[in-house]
C-alpha cells in the first residue's frame, strides 16, 4: 500500500504510467478520475482517506 499523505501529498493525479504487472493500494484524500482509472487497470484499487 502506498500512503502519499505519508510523504506531503494529498491528490494523486493520472499523469504518469504504471507497471501493467505490479498492482497497487494507493491511499490519498483525493483522487483524480484518470489516477482511479489508470489504478484500477493494472489491477490496484484505491482508498480514500478523511
């Protein structure tokens, strides 16, 4: 799981690339709809935190 709240951050945003084969829990306040879509297709999920 990754915490970004853990290293100052609190959006996660789409415009990266992600490994197709290492799926990931991203853990944020906020998350854009390209970051949860590209997420979801390489198999992670996401966690909204208060």
């Amino acid at each position: 799981m990754i915490d970004v709240t853990q290293f100052g951050y609190f959006k996660v945003l789409g415009k990266g690339v992600l490994p197709q084969n290492q799926p990931m829990v991203v853990k944020a306040k906020l998350v854009s709809k390209t970051a949860e879509k590209k997420i979801k297709e390489a198999g992670g999920a996401v966690v909204l935190t208060a």
